[in-house]
C-alpha cells in the first residue's frame, strides 16, 4: 500500500468544523472560564515553583541581557540581528558573537521579545521576569517547546525523517520520566525507532525495521515510475545520530543532561514533561483587593472569574475612579504585550459603554487593537455578539484568531488550545496556516510551536512545526 503524500492527506484529513463555528468573541472569553477541578499536584521530589524559576532564569539568563539590551539599543531589527548590532551587543554584554545570535534566538522563542514589523520590543514577560514565576516557566516552555528550533537539524538529514523524530521525542521523554533517573542511550534509541515505526505504520509507509537493512520483507516488485522518492530504511535514516541530535537540543534548552551514553531529566524536564502528560498550565492567581489595583493587576485578578462575576468586579473597579481615567487605562494595557489582558480590556471597556467610545474608535486604528475595537463598536451599535466577528476582514479575523491563540497559549489549558481551531474563519488547516503566516503577528512563532505540541494528530501537528520554523526562519 502507498502512503499519501503529507499535504494531499492534511488537505483530506483536516478540514475545519465549520457547520457553525464558535464566535471568535466566545473563543476569547472561553480563556476565561473558571475551572472547578483543583489542579494536579507534581509528583513527589519537584521543587517548588521558585526553585524551577531560578532554574528556568539561569538557562535564559543570556538571552534576557540580550533583551534587555534591545529594548535599550532600540535598533535590534525584527528578524536575525544585523552584524552591527550583533557587534554592538558583543561588546556590551561580553558576548562572542555567536552566543548574541543563539541568545536573541531564545529571546523571541521564550516571548522575551516580540516582533513588530521591522522593529523588535520587550514582551510582557520580559516585563515581569524578576517578580512573576509564572511568567518565567511559561517562557521556559515556549523555549522547551521549540527545541527543535533551538538546536537546528544537520543540513543533510531529510526534513522528512526530523520531523518523524521529533514527533517520536514526546515518547521518549516520557521513558525519561518515568524512569526517574538516567536512562542509556541503546534503551531511548529501541523506544525510537518502535515510535518511528509506528508512526509509519499508522501512515500506511514502510515500517522501519532495524534488523533488515535492505528494506521492507514483502514481496520483490518492479518499481513503479514516478518521482516519488523510496522511503527510507534502516540503512537510510541514521537514527542513532537523529536520537544524539535530539538529546543535544533538550539538552540545550535545559530539559535534560548528558553523560557517558545516559541521558537524565533536569528537575525542569521532568516537571515540563509532567505539565504536558497532565494538560495543564501554571494559572494566574488572582491578588486580593481587585478595586484598589492598577487595571493591570485587576484584569489579573479577575482573569480566572466568569463573565458574571467579572463584569460585578469591573462595575465597582470603575465605580472607584473616575470615567476618563479608567478608559485610558484600560486601553493602555490593551496595548501591551499580553493577549489575555488586551481581551479582558475590552470586555471591561463594555461595562463602561457609550462614554468609552471615542478612546475606542481611535484605538480601532492601530493594527494589535483594530479587531477588538471593531467588535466592541458592533456590539455598541446593536449587533448580535454571535454575528459581530462578520465585519472583520479576513486579515483582521486571522490577527484576533492567532492574539487569541497566544492568550489561550499563555494562559489556559492545552484542549482549549486545540479547540481553539474551530473558531478560525478558514475552512482547512493549510489554508489557515497560509494566513496565519502572511498576516504577521508578532506571537506567530510560539502560537504554532504550542499548536504543534498540544495538537494529537500527528499529520497535523507536523504541518503546524514546518510554519513555524518557516517563520521563524523568514521562509516562505
């Protein structure tokens, strides 16, 4: 049986739910929601959130000078830095060159700094680095999540056997945690190459059969022609050499060490790998005393509230202060980094109501605001919240999906990541994943990487990884 080609079958096989899909404006208070199960203790021996924070800032510690440099130099680029700059920041920092380049790799990759045309700026956990733990992590796991980006694939190795390895890397962290210790090198290699060959098998391909080097025991036959390629076998894809590519780039972002033919958790592995077996995220406590804080901290505060009771905690927030303030406020932190706020603005900014509407019809014209503005304008002047994302153009609709993606990335449970899919305004993934990377949001990177690793299809998720190292890399 031959196996389809990867884009012929996501085309296929990927197709959105789109009967009646969910109003990105329900997609935006779904991050919202409250949550009544308690969350999952660690297993027994994690350290405490603090000590995995100063785990997590020790391995990010260049690449936040290096951000912090760029938020001081103002002159950074959006892209790979320039060779003056990376001069500049050699000198500064007391970096060689090279280190600058990997640092300002992790810095985008980690959300420490975000790019915005063809400027880079601080992102909010940068911002919050030193007080917020969580902020920490969940920048620890962006960068954990993009190791593969991290630590690039050899030149000469088929990005098709890659990606299969970095599908199969999941399970082999898994041994790794299970087995609470060093594990050898030929115990992770037999996991790897059973998940590749599973992989395989459940793609209709050639399964990988380490002891038949000369391919698969069916039947000889003539080969058809056509320029497809043979699909590899044992003697084509080096997958001890993929595997020590692999347990270098975990290494490299810190998830795990390596010894003499071993390879062991690190206390941030193990803890990141658990996160991920258990679906859930470091959430946001909400501080005490939400009306005397700043619009920040009570959006903060209220962040794990239902639409009810926040729209209470919003009506006596502003009830303490006086209109004017209050909105410009509110639209200022709309304008920061942090996704899950800039929604939480605007929903604020409709319990305030008609005397908000001159700070929003300004607002709609800056590109990061423009698509909650317009929806806040609709719902003002009559329109059903169900129908009022119709008035954004496409271009603004992919911008709210992929804001909203970062929201739900940074903020909420893993599920709630991938059913965000259904509220895209795309009928197919690929068609989707064209916008998402034309419309440049400066958060498209860590969106798709978290996609790519929460999604349970493999196709897919693979898919969703090859738009994100194209992105990340200025790729088409």
């Amino acid at each position: 049986m031959t196996s389809r080609k990867p884009d012929e079958q996501l085309a296929r096989n990927s197709r959105l739910r789109l009967v009646r899909p969910r109003a990105l404006t329900t997609a935006r208070r779904a991050v919202t929601t409250g949550r009544t199960r308690p969350a999952p203790r660690p297993p027994e021996g994690t350290p405490p959130p603090a000590e995995l924070a100063r785990q997590a800032r020790a391995v990010l510690a260049d690449a936040v000078r290096i951000a912090r440099w760029a938020a001081a130099d103002r002159d950074p680029g959006a892209g790979p830095l320039a060779p003056k700059a990376r001069e500049r920041a050699a000198d500064a920092l007391e970096l060689t060159p090279d280190q600058v380049s990997a640092g300002w790799d992790r810095a985008r990759l980690a959300g420490l700094v975000e790019l915005h045309g063809g400027t880079a700026r601080p992102g909010w956990r940068l911002r919050a680095w030193d007080r917020d733990e969580s902020a920490v992590l969940r920048g620890w796991v962006a960068l954990f999540d993009a190791w593969s980006l991290v630590h690039a694939a050899p030149d000469d190795l088929a990005p098709a056997t890659v990606a299969e390895v970095v599908e199969a890397v999941p399970q082999v962290l898994s041994l790794l945690q299970l087995s609470a210790g060093p594990v050898l090198v030929p115990a992770l290699l037999d996991l790897l190459q059973q998940r590749v060959a599973e992989l395989r098998d459940e793609r209709c391909e050639v399964p990988y059969d380490p002891t038949n080097a000369a391919g698969p025991t069916a039947p000889a036959a003539a080969p058809e022609p056509g320029p497809e390629p043979a699909p590899a076998t044992a003697a084509t894809v080096p997958l001890p050499r993929l595997l020590d590519w692999a347990l270098e780039g975990l290494a490299a972002v810190g998830a795990l060490t390596l010894g003499e033919g071993q390879a062991t958790l690190t206390p941030l592995g193990n803890w990141a790998v658990w996160v991920k077996l258990e679906q859930i995220c470091v959430a946001a406590q909400s501080p005490a005393g939400n009306i005397e804080q700043s619009a920040e901290n009570m959006l903060r505060g209220c962040a794990r509230l239902t639409p009810g009771p926040a729209r209470a905690e919003y009506r006596a927030w502003l009830a303490a202060r006086t209109v004017g303030s209050a909105v410009t406020e509110l639209v200022a932190v709309a304008r920061g980094e942090d996704a899950l706020l800039r929604g939480l603005a605007f929903e604020a900014l409709r319990v305030v109501g008609a005397p908000a509407e001159p700070e929003v019809r300004t607002a709609s014209a800056e590109p990061s605001l423009r698509p909650y503005a317009l929806l806040w304008l609709a719902e003002y002047e009559g329109a059903d919240p169900e129908d009022a994302p119709d008035i954004l153009t496409r271009e603004e609709s992919t911008w709210l999906w992929v804001d909203t993606a970062a929201a739900v990335a940074d903020h909420g449970e893993t599920a709630l990541l991938v059913r965000h899919l259904d509220s895209a305004v795309q009928g197919t993934v690929p068609a989707l994943l064209d916008e998402v990377r034309a419309v440049g949001h400066p958060r498209t990177v860590q969106v798709l990487v978290a996609l790519a690793a929460a999604h349970p299809d493999p196709a897919l998720a693979k898919a969703v990884r090859r738009a994100a190292f194209q992105v990340h890399t200025g790729g088409a």
